[in-house]
C-alpha cells in the first residue's frame, strides 16, 4: 500500500510564499508559446477586447468614407460598388466583430473577478472561440481589401445576396463569417453560464452578483437562443449558393421572406446582446460615484429578464412593410412598446440612485450621464418606430440611422467608453488622464449628436438608407454636411482616447488595487490582477463585499497550490461544493481553431471542404481530448 | 467650397424648418392625402409625448447634478424613509410610462385600422419594381383602356388609388412620403397600398429598401390631377405612339425599331415590342429620365444614350455605338413623343 501524502494546500503558506507558488502554476510564459497557448481569461478577454477595437477603428473608418461621400449632393468620392461594400462592413464589422463580442468578453474579463474565482470554466474553450473570432474577421476584412467585401447589406437580404444576384463570393464571404463569430459567441456564452452558475465565491447568493454578471448572464442565455437561428439561415443561404438548394428562391418554391423572420429572429435579440451587458456595466459603475449600493437591485435584474425574454417577441417589427397581416403586426406594436418598461425601470432605478448622492463627477460618471441623454432620445424613437403606421413612414430612412446610432452608440458605446475609463486600470494598472478622459466625453458627446441628430429630420425629409448619393434638388446637402462634420468631430474623440491610453501605458504612476474606492470583488485584487486573481478565495457577505468589511475580507482556505484548483460552489446559495481542477495551456485551441477557419473557408468554394476538412479536425479534435493524466485532469 | 457658401450651408442646416419649406415634394413633414395626414398627425402626437418624456429626464439629471452632496469616500445607505420614498416615485413613473405606451398602442392600432378600411371603386395601377425603374400598368376590366408606362405615375385627385406591387428581380419599396407610408415589393408575394390624394401636385418617391447598385437612382414621380385633367393624360397614353413628323424623326424611329433599342424598349405603333426595359410610347411626355435620374431634356438624353454607364453604374441599359447624327435622330424622335 502507497502512503499519501497531503498535496500542499494556500493554508500552509504565507503570503508570498503562496503568491510565488500560485504564479508558478497559473502563470502563463512570457514567449511566443506562452502567447499562443494560454488559456487564462484575463489575457484572452484583454486580447478580445483589444482586437474588437480594432475592428471598432475599421468599422469607423469605414463610416468615415461614407459620411464624406454623402457630405455633399452628387459626390464622387467612392463609387457604388465601393459604398455598398462600405455600409455592409460598417454594419457587419460593427454588429459582429465589435459590439457583441467586446461585451461578450469584457464578461470574459470581468466575470472570474467579480465573482471571486480564478478562471472560466472550460479555459480553453475560451482560447478556441477567441482564435476563431480572430480568423472570422481577418478574412472579412481581408476579402474586401481583395474587393471581395459583401455587399447586400450586414442583413444580405435574398434575392440580392442570393445565387442570381449577388456576385462572385462576396455573400458567402459574409455568411460565413457568420460562421465564425456566431461560434465563437456560442462558445464565450457557454463559458459565462458555467461560470457564473457554479464557481462563485462563498456566500455570493443569486441576490449578491454584481448586475454587470447578471448582465452577461442574460446575454448568454440569449445567445444560445438566438444564435441558432442565423447559423441556420446564414448556412441555408451558402447552400442555395454553393449547391443550389432553393431554400430562399421563390421560383422553385422558397421563400424570399423566410430569410427575413429567421435573420430578424436573431438580429433583434442581437441588440439586447450589445445593450443589456451595457445597462450591466452602467448599474455597476453607478455604485463607485455615488458612494452607495444601486437603488433597485430586485427591480434591475427582474428588468434585465424580461429585456431578455421580451427581445424575442420583438422581431416582426423590422418586417412593418413587407405586407404581412395587419392584425398581426399590431401584436407586435404592442411587445415593441413592452420592452420600453424595463428600460424605463432601469432609467429611473439609476436616477434614483444617483439623486441626493455624494457624487463623484469622473469620466466614467459622466458617461453614464451621455448614456442617459442619448439613449433615452433613441429608446423613444424606438417606440415611435415599435408604431406600424409611423413605421411606414419612416423605415429605411435615415431617421431609422438615426434611431439605431442612438440606441447602439448612446446605449452601448457611451457605456463601453465609460467602462473602459473604470476599468482600464484594473486591466492595465495605470489609471487614464482624467482630464483627456473629460476632454473625451465632451467631444465624444457633441461630435455623436451633431452626427446623427440631423439624420432625423433628414429621414422625415425623404432620405432612404443605403443610397451612395443623391441630387441637390433633394435639400439634403446641409444637413449631411453637418453630420459629416459631427463625424469628423466623433472620430476625433477615439483618437484622443487611444492616445489616452497610449500615454497612460507609459506612465510610471502604477494604478492602486482599489483607485475608485469601489465595492465589488475586481478591486480586492492587484492591477493587474495576478495570473491565480486571488491567493485565496474571498467570501462575500453583500453586494458590495468590499464595503462591507473595508479592511480585509473574510477567506475560504484549502485550495492546492501544486495544480490549478477552483471552488465550485453551489447554483442558488453559493456554498462550496467541490474542489476541481482547472486546465493548463495547451497548443490545442489554437490547432483547432486554424483547421476549422481552413475548413470554413473552404468550404465556400466547393462542399467537398466538409468531407476533407473532416478529417483535420478530427485529429486535433482527438488530441485536444486525449487523456494525458496530469494533475489537473484528476 | 468656399467659406460663405459653407457658412450659408451651416446657417441652412440650423433652420430645418426653413428647409423644409422650400423642399418638400419628398417628406414626411408635407402630408397631401387623408392618409398622410393621418400619419402625420400619429407621428407628432407620438413626437411631442416622446419629447416631453426626454425633457423631463434630463430635467432630473440636472436636477440631481444640482442637489449633489460634497462627495466624500465613505459608503452610505439610503434610510428608509427615503428608500420607501424613492420606491413610491418609481413605481408611479413606470406605471405612468405603461399608461403612455398603452395609449400609444391603441393609437397605432387604431390609425391603421382607419388606415386600410377599403374605399369605393379604387383605381387600380399596377407597379413592377425592377432594378432601377418603376413599371406601371393602368388595370382595367376593358383591354383597350390598360396602358402602361414608367417612372410617372399619374393619379386623379378625390379618388382612392390602389397600386399592387410586385417585384421580379430583387425587393423594392415603394415610397411617396407625401402621399403614404411604404410598402415593399416582395418577389413572389404581391402587396398594395390604397390612397388617395388631395389635391393636385408632384410628389416624388423613391425606392426605400436597398436593391443593389442603382439604389440610390430609383425614383419616381406621382402627378396628382384634377379629374378631367387625368382623363385627358389617359386618352393621350391609351393612343399609340405619333408619327414622326420630320426626316430626323423618321431616322430616329428607324433606327430605334431596326437597331438594338426596340428589344428592350416597347414603342406600342412603332414597332418596337421589347420587355425588359421602360415602355417608351409617350416618353415625350415625361419629365424625367431614368427613374427620376434627370431632367427629360434633348440634352440629357443624348447624354445618357450616349453613356448609360457613366451615369448610373451598373443600370441595364448597355452603351450602344452611334454616331452623333444618330443619336441625335434617336432623341427627336424620343422627344417627339408626346
């Protein structure tokens, strides 16, 4: 009979002892290797964050060319061919390679910290979806510098994105980079489910987790509910393509407006996916600056809830005009205007909170200020649009610009600049300049309103969407000029936050633990946070743990310290439950990632790809799973 | 641009509503039919509410931002009283926002309803989206009084019009923001939309759902007429096309018919029957070309014959080789038919 012996456990350690053990076993090498095949959720959400701003800065600069164009009557500054493949990558690059995945994985980021654990679950799922992500939008924006870019719209509508219209690959390309994004956010929400489910730290009951997680929570939910649907259709449009099908052609028996329901069914919940984390990162910032919990918690996650449940019954209302019953389009009027109740719960929860407080007027408040000014303009005139006759006035004209630029820039990207001022120093350990972060807001705040308030009236004043020009005759000149100035001005407030950034990276003056003195778990760690998050595991007794017990919180101890081990801990009251292992890096995400983008690819030129690329997948696939009998896997 | 014409242009776009005056043949804001005007008035009711609610919201941040307290790091609870208080205040204004919405509805509701009540003995047009240009067929239970023509559609005042639309290539929208909201035409579905215009005018509309290059160039124009003026407008198009009165005409027609044109074109008299393109029997007669691109002027059109291309990429239309004395006969000829 072997003796066993007691594996080294975080009660028998000090301090630094402990920090130099748990750096060695969660650490991740500073080499190329390292880089490759890490799978810690603090390096792979900073990494996705990074790469969809970049493609923010794509998008924007696609944007950009267009607003140009449109600055005067009868411009000539890019052609047709050009601008239709500029809105469609504006809006795809947008919709899905920015929005949904920067507030999926600021989840990713975010979501361990703030409940107190030390990875996500299933890590190197996390590191596949982020390779997968990456090679989906590389060869979106590398097709259109090869003037492959698709070019029906970011909602390629059939017949125009169909086999008989829509030329060369350039729809295939787009359907599937569906593909590719809508795998890596199924896999990203996945992880957040598990995660938030079954490894928060002791004592974070359902009515503790901080509403950003709530948030994510939801979001994910969503995903797997809605995601289906586009990979369907996006797949069923490649195969009317690539083999002809006929799923969407009429002549044989399709249906054109089939495309329609399934697209929408996914594209509306897609915008809770892009404004629901957002509200998440608003009512978890509120805390920080007026120096007490969120007015409303029960009332705030019941509202991210029903957000949730009612996007699904929303969809038909992109359809007002395409003849369907009117009866039933009533039906729909009717749950659009619903979903304007929890938002308004959530509006006046946060202006409860914020009245009669001690606020603390940051850059990142004052985000949350432009989020409620702007978003609030784009919620009403969603429930103008949610209203059938109205609709038919205004839909597909710039008014509809105006509305969604409004509630995806006021309700999203005004959050996501304020988080990025909040969170930057945990992520980075250097705090932004506060007063380039004002600077920023204020030309962030009139370069977005002169941009597309305009398009309001210019959508009233007859302007349709997705028009390369038009004639003097119309009047539309000084508007559009305005909003191109307004754009201009917009762009300039991103360039000044990335030289914010870039400056701050540079300083010596390291960020503290806590710099805004918040309440939640990400602050009672380092920042950056150490690769193991926390040398041992807190336990919360609030919403706001750090507030409650100001000098240290109370802590779980027997955790292994010679192999990556989490707590699991139960789904409703959060009580420990089991100790697990956690898994090392490994190559194998990033292997799998690339012969799955080869085998996509592929097969969009013939559908042998499928049968052939099989085989690849099945090897790495077979490797990823092999048992290797380390520690982690016991 | 130079700095005044851009000053004048900011000055312009500071006064929409100067604007909206002097351009107003395309917009929501200049209703000319019982329908528009009862979508008009849905839209301001809901815009004046919506208003309201915004004010109202930014009154509260001001009013919070002024009734801030000295901050200071340490961490308070709201008491009781002003929880409960606060409870109180929310919980009306969400009652008071479901209230709104629930008004907003019935409003919706019921202005469609009024909207798609069926009026007597409408007049019935036909109008086929294509990629770029409008196909409009005057349907009549008489063969000899269906006509059709493009681009121009001419509609008697009084009178409820309905217009079933249909697509053949890719969906279109159909559009007169003056006259009504829109209605997409849907390849293998067939949709209408009934209205009926008060009184007489030009009304300019515009394909609104995005299908392909041209877009941005498909236009149409709606002429509102007194009744005896639109019965004389169709007796002239029921004719066929006139006869060319002069040696050029006569050229041009010849070359019309014989050469390349005639197998896109139909000129109903003429000889020439093609299908693909705009019917082009009283093309004098309207005011545009291609789908509301250009003024119908001798000069326009020996340009856009001469490079379709150049004008609006990627049209149908293919350049044909002709020599300008050609070309020239071709737009007399064009011209001349009234």
């Amino acid at each position: 009979m072997t003796i066993q012996t007691e594996p080294p456990r975080d009660s028998s350690f000090d301090d630094a002892v402990l920090d130099q053990r748990l750096t060695e076993v969660w650490g991740t090498k500073p080499t190329l290797w390292g880089w490759l095949t890490t799978v810690d959720h603090k390096l792979i959400g900073r990494r996705y964050i990074v790469t969809a701003i970049f493609f923010l800065f794509l998008g924007g600069i696609a944007a950009l060319v267009m607003r140009l164009q449109l600055g005067g009557p009868n411009a000539h500054i890019v052609g047709p061919d050009t601008y239709n493949q500029l809105f469609t990558m504006h809006g795809s690059t947008m919709m899905f390679l920015f929005a949904v995945p920067v507030m999926e994985t600021i989840g990713v980021f975010l979501v361990p910290l703030m409940i107190g654990t030390r990875n996500v679950a299933f890590p190197r799922l996390n590191a596949f979806s982020y390779w997968v992500y990456l090679f989906g939008g590389l060869m979106l924006w590398t097709a259109f510098f090869l003037n492959s870019g698709p070019d029906a719209g970011w909602f390629s509508y059939v017949p125009l994105a169909g086999p008989q219209y829509g030329i060369g690959k350039r729809s295939d390309i787009w359907a599937q980079m569906i593909t590719y994004t809508e795998l890596s956010g199924l896999a990203v929400a996945v992880e957040i489910i598990v995660t938030v489910f079954k490894m928060r730290a002791p004592g974070m009951t359902l009515d503790r987790i901080p509403l950003f997680v709530w948030a994510a929570l939801v979001t994910a939910f969503m995903i797997i509910f809605a995601m289906p649907a586009v990979m369907v259709s996006s797949t069923m449009l490649i195969l009317d393509r690539l083999v002809g099908t006929h799923f969407f052609n009429w002549a044989e028996g399709g249906d054109v407006l089939l495309w329609q329901h399934l697209f929408w069914f996914f594209g509306h919940p897609e915008v809770y996916f892009i404004f629901i984390p957002a509200t998440g990162l608003i009512s978890s910032m509120i805390p920080a600056f007026t120096r007490r919990e969120i007015f409303g918690y029960p009332a705030l996650v019941l509202s991210l809830i029903a957000t949730g449940f009612l996007s699904f019954g929303l969809w038909v209302h992109h359809m007002f005009v395409t003849g369907l019953p009117r009866l039933g389009e009533s039906f729909f009027t009717a749950s659009s205007m619903a979903v304007a109740i929890p938002s308004g719960i959530q509006i006046f929860c946060w202006i409860a909170s914020m009245w009669d407080a001690k606020l603390r007027l940051r850059t990142p408040l004052l985000f949350v200020f432009g989020f409620i000014i702007n978003f609030v303009i784009g919620g009403l005139t969603g429930v103008m649009v949610a209203s059938v006759p109205i609709d038919t006035q205004v839909h597909d004209t710039y008014f509809i610009v105006a509305h969604l630029h409004y509630v995806l820039i006021g309700g999203a990207v005004f959050p996501l600049l304020g988080a990025i001022y909040y969170w930057f120093p945990k992520v980075y350990g250097r705090l932004l300049n506060e007063r380039l972060g004002q600077l920023n807001f204020w030309l962030a705040m009139v370069g977005f309103n002169l941009t597309f308030f305009p398009m309001h009236l210019l959508g009233l004043m007859g302007m349709p969407r997705r028009i390369y020009t038009y004639q003097p005759e119309m009047g539309w000149g000084p508007m559009n000029l305005l909003a191109t100035v307004g754009a201009l001005i917009f762009f300039a407030s991103f360039l000044l936050l990335l030289f914010n950034i870039v400056s701050s990276l540079r300083s010596r003056t390291p960020a503290t633990d806590n710099p805004w003195e918040a309440g939640t778990l990400e602050w009672a760690t380092g920042s950056p946070p150490p690769p193991y998050n926390f040398a041992r595991i807190p336990v919360v007794s609030g919403r706001e743990p750090l507030w409650d017990r100001p000098n240290s919180l109370p802590v779980v101890t027997g955790l292994r310290v010679d192999r990556r081990e989490l707590l699991v801990s139960t789904l409703v009251d959060a009580k420990p439950d089991m100790l697990l292992g956690s898994p090392r890096p490994t190559i194998w995400p990033f292997a799998a990632a690339m012969v799955t983008s080869v085998t996509l690819l592929a097969s969009i030129f013939t559908p042998w790809a499928v049968v052939w690329g099989a085989l690849p997948i099945a090897i790495v696939f077979t490797g990823w799973f092999w048992p290797t009998g380390v520690k982690e896997e016991e | 641009m130079n700095a005044r014409r851009f000053a004048q242009q900011i000055a312009l776009a500071a006064a929409p509503a100067l604007l909206a005056g002097c351009v107003d043949s395309q917009s929501v804001l200049n209703p000319q039919s019982g329908e528009a005007h009862d979508l008009a008035r849905l839209f301001w009711i809901f815009t004046t509410v919506c208003s309201l609610v915004w004010v109202l919201v930014v009154a509260a941040l001001l009013t919070l931002l002024l009734r801030r307290r000295r901050p200071d790091s340490t961490p308070e609870t709201d008491n009781l009283e002003q929880q409960s208080r606060k409870t109180a205040v929310v919980a009306g204004l969400v009652a008071l926002t479901a209230v709104i919405l629930v008004l907003f509805t019935l409003g919706s509701f019921y202005t469609t309803r009024g909207l798609i009540a069926p009026g007597p003995h409408p007049l019935l047009i036909k109008v086929t989206g294509a990629q770029w240009w409008w196909q409009v067929e005057y349907e009549d239970s008489d063969p000899t009084q269906v006509f059709s023509t493009a681009n121009e559609i001419h509609i008697p005042v009084g009178r409820p019009v309905t217009f079933d639309l249909e697509a053949t290539d890719v969906i279109h929208s159909f559009w007169a923001p003056n006259l009504m909201g829109k209605q997409d035409l849907i390849p293998g579905h067939r949709n209408s939309l009934t209205l009926t215009a008060d009184k007489p005018g030009e009304y300019r509309g515009q394909c609104a759902e995005f299908c392909g290059l041209q877009h941005s160039h498909m236009a149409f124009l709606v002429v509102a007429q007194t009744p005896a003026e639109f019965w004389a407008w169709r007796q002239a198009q029921l004719k066929p096309a006139a006869p060319p009165a002069s040696g050029q005409q006569a050229l041009g027609q010849h070359l019309f018919v014989e050469g390349s044109c005639a197998t896109c074109h139909t000129i109903s008299g003429a000889g020439a029957g093609g299908k693909t393109g705009p019917d082009l029997t009283h093309f004098g007669s309207r005011s545009t070309i291609a789908a509301g691109l250009m003024a119908n002027t001798p000069s326009n059109l020996a340009a856009w014959i001469k490079d379709p291309q150049e004008l609006k990429p990627g049209v149908n239309m293919p350049q044909v080789p002709l020599s300008d004395h050609d070309r020239g006969a071709i737009v007399a000829y064009l011209e001349a038919l009234k």
